[in-house]
C-alpha cells in the first residue's frame, strides 16, 4: 500500500498552514494595539496636573572649570574610564559629587 501524496496537495497544505499562521498573528496583533494605547495615555496623564507641575530649571552645564581640586579631577576620570569600558560607548562628564 503506498500512500500517495501529489505535489498540488502539498501545495494547498502549505498555503493553508501559512494563513493559520498570519491569522493568528493578526489576532495577536489586535489584542497588542488596545494595550499600546492605554500605556499612551498613562504617560501622557491628565493635561490639568501636566499643566500645575512648574518646570524645573535646566542644571548648569558641568565644566572642567567646575573642578576645584585634584582629587574631583581623579575621580572624574576615573568613572568616565570605568563607564565606557562598561558601556562601550563614549561618555561625557556632566557632574561630579563628593560622596562622604
């Protein structure tokens, strides 16, 4: 007994497995969109409490005038040394502060 399975069955079975497939992305897709939506409008928040919060004024850029000594300067280079070999990127020093 030989089962015979043509090539145009083949065929109509792959088409059919890869609609399944899109429609259950579709599906997963409509159930994702309202979610996206309600983190929009938690971030965005109410436009009266947006409206009462007072900026807060833009810091004063750090500087390397800003150093007052030889050990904030050590420091600074320090971090800035250890944070691009963690990050592999570039880094700038924006504040220094002493920690006691």
């Amino acid at each position: 007994m030989m089962f015979a399975y043509t090539v145009l069955e083949g065929i109509r079975d792959s088409v059919f497995c890869i609609l399944v497939v899109y429609g259950m992305l579709f599906l997963l897709s409509l159930t994702i969109r309202p979610l996206q939506w309600i983190k929009v409008r938690e971030e965005k928040g109410d436009d009266e409490e947006a409206a009462e919060v007072p900026a807060a004024p833009a810091p004063k850029p750090f500087g390397i005038e800003d150093i007052k000594d030889e050990d904030m300067m050590v420091a600074a280079l320090v971090a800035s040394i250890d944070a691009r070999e963690t990050t592999k990127t570039d880094m700038v020093v924006k504040s220094v502060k002493e920690i006691k």
